[in-house]
C-alpha cells in the first residue's frame, strides 16, 4: 500500500469493534488528507457515554520523534511498519504509551485500525475496528 490508498474519510462499523480493554465509542469518522511531506489524521467521534470528541496530528512518516504541542514528556513518531501499514506511537518520558495501526484491506474500501497497549496490570491488549470509506 501506499500513503494514497489511505486519503479519504473512513467511517466506523460499529459491528466489527473487538475491544479487550476500555469502552468502545460507537461512532467515528476518521479523515486522512495529505499535507506538505505527510499526511493528517482527524478524529471526529463520540465517546463511550456519548461526548464528542475530535483531535487532529500529523506529519511525515519518518519513523522520528515529534514533540506534541503543549506537551513537554510527550512525543509522536508516525511511521510505515514492515508490513506496509501505517503506525503511530505515542511515548510519554521516552517510554512508548500507545501504538496504533493502520491497514487498509485488499477491497480498499475497508481500513482496520489496530489500537496496541498494556493494561494497568502490565497485561498486553489489542483494540480492534473497521472502517468503511465514505463515498
């Protein structure tokens, strides 16, 4: 894949959401635009109980630390993993808090999106959704 076949708005299928940790909001649409160098990631959702919530980052996929805006322990690094899928990762103190995946399936109308982390009991867990595009 590459960075085109992601660009567009993805909307939430509820129905497919597996989640081994947290509560899962039931609506989301999930944009992807190309910016100068990289691309830009915005959420527009809802949360568990309802409230909207939106957040937008982005950057080049270099696979380099970038420091959050308004944060000083906290960096992003965006990135291609091997197997060709889009990664984010969020590290708080050098110490990684949060990764995320991003693959968009054979029928390209379909991105899986792969929310990676640890319990508070050290335990590892996989949050899993699919996205449909919008048309």
């Amino acid at each position: 894949m590459n960075a085109d076949s992601y660009i567009g708005a993805w909307e939430l299928d509820p129905a497919t959401l597996s989640y081994q940790h947290g509560r899962p909001g039931r609506r989301a649409v999930y944009t992807i635009r190309p910016i100068p160098g990289g691309l830009e990631f915005s959420l527009d959702a809802d949360d568990a109980d309802g409230k909207p919530i939106s957040f937008t980052y982005g950057g080049s996929l270099d696979g380099l630390d970038k420091p959050l805006p308004g944060m000083t322990d906290a960096v992003l690094v965006l990135g291609w993993t091997s197997d060709g899928l889009i990664e984010s990762v969020l590290k708080r103190c050098g110490v990684v808090v949060d990764r995320w995946t991003r693959e968009v399936l054979p029928d390209r109308d379909t991105m899986r999106i792969i929310q990676w982390g640890h319990k508070p009991d050290g335990r590892e867990f996989q949050n899993v959704g699919l996205y449909r595009r919008r048309r």
